[in-house]
C-alpha cells in the first residue's frame, strides 16, 4: 500500500517537468528580447548586416576586424587621444624600366650558363626559364633570318 501514493508523486513531478513553463515574468521578457535581437541587426562599427542567431549573446559587431577597431577606438578616446582614421587609396607610380643595351646581353646570358651549369638555378625554376628562353631563340632566329633576306 506505500507505493501507490509515491508512483502517483513520481507520475504528477513527470508530467509538470514536461508542460513548458509559464511563469508572468518569462512572458514579459519575451517580445523584450525579441525586440533586443532584431535591433542588433547593423553592426556598430561599419554598420553591415549582422547574422544573429536565435539564441546566445546578441553580437554587436559583424566581425573580429569591426570589434578589434572598435576597441582601439575606444581606447584612444579612454587615453585621450583622438581616433586616427585611416584612408586606404591605390597610389600608381610609374616605375623606370632599366633597360638593358646590347653591350649587356652579352655578359648576362654567360652569367645565366654559369648559374645553370652551376646548379645555383633552383629546378622548380627551369620549366619557365625554358620558356623564357625559347621564345627568345625564336626570335631571335626569326630576325636572323630576315636579316639574310634583306642583303
């Protein structure tokens, strides 16, 4: 006859675990963090989309990048320094090429047979220096050719 009254405890402490909770001040927080959550939708630094997810801390930043730039502002400002913007722009300056004359190709092509015949060209290297080197017999031979026409 004792167990009749624990199985019934047992069977009514399963049966509220399962019902959800429904307490006043869970209700009142919900449309509250819900408005919380879809406000956290820009970033607070660049002010992109931010994915935030439906549970966890709501982020305030979009990326590791936005959050470190945010701090260094903010520790600036805590220093008393002024936060530095900085502006990134592609500056093209045009570059004098070094151009060889013909007394050089001499020198510089026997330097190339040496470090060849020397190993001091890595392997990986010499597919493209074949290439290289090809295209400029051809055009060689091609000039030397048109030359022989012309005398």
């Amino acid at each position: 006859m004792g167990q009749k009254p624990k199985r019934a405890a047992l069977a009514r402490e399963r049966s509220r675990r399962r019902q959800p909770a429904r307490s006043s001040s869970a209700r009142s927080h919900a449309p509250a963090a819900a408005s919380r959550r879809a406000a956290a939708a820009a970033c607070g630094w660049c002010g992109g989309p931010i994915d935030v997810k439906a549970t966890g801390r709501i982020p305030k930043w979009c990326s590791a990048a936005c959050r470190q730039r945010a701090w260094e502002q903010a520790r600036a400002a805590a220093s008393g320094r002024s936060a530095v913007e900085v502006v990134e722009r592609v500056v093209e300056v045009p570059a004098a090429r070094d151009r060889t004359r013909p007394e050089q190709w001499e020198t510089l092509l026997r330097e190339l047979a040496t470090q060849l015949d020397t190993g001091r060209i890595y392997a990986r290297d010499l597919p493209e220096l074949g290439t290289a080197l090809t295209a400029a017999l051809d055009a060689f031979q091609r000039r030397s050719a048109t030359r022989r026409r012309r005398r």
